[in-house]
C-alpha cells in the first residue's frame, strides 16, 4: 500500500492537492489495515485523511531548503531506470 507514496517536497513544479490527497488516503489505508473501510467505518476513515492532507500540505509550505527544485520527469525517469534494473525489465 505505502509503495504508492512519493517524496512530495521540492519539486517543480509543486505537489498539487491531489497528490497530497493521494499520499494522505494511502497513509490512513496502511495505518487503518483496510483499503476500503467498512459503512460504520467511512466517516472516521474520511476524516483522517483530510486530517492527515491538512498536516501533509501544511508541513510543506512550512519545509525550507537551500537545494534547487528536482525535476518531475527526471525524478521518473531515474525511478524507472531503478525499477527496471531491480526487476529485469
């Protein structure tokens, strides 16, 4: 599950709402040990993730560093590369 989690700090350009929302949702999957919680469950579940996006984008605006931006696709590709060394493909 938490495979699908990316570093979203410094990059450009900047993580959007959805990738944020994304990274919180599979977060609250891991921690809770469901990918889709149960009808009695849904509203705790929904809440923590905004819960959870909230502190994620509010630690990004807050995060400084001196190093320049990475690149989005240079960043794909050095995880492709990566992937398909480890994998064979």
């Amino acid at each position: 599950m938490c495979r699908n989690i990316r570093v979203l700090h410094n990059f450009e350009p900047p993580a959007t709402p959805d990738e944020v929302q994304a990274a919180a949702l599979q977060y609250v999957r891991k921690v809770g040990g469901a990918t889709k919680p149960s009808a009695v469950n849904q509203v705790a579940f929904d809440r923590a993730v905004a819960a959870v996006a909230a502190a994620t984008q509010e630690l990004l605006d807050a995060l400084v560093t001196t190093a320049p931006p990475k690149d989005r696709e240079v960043e794909a590709a050095k995880a492709k590369a990566r992937a398909a060394e480890r994998y064979g493909s």
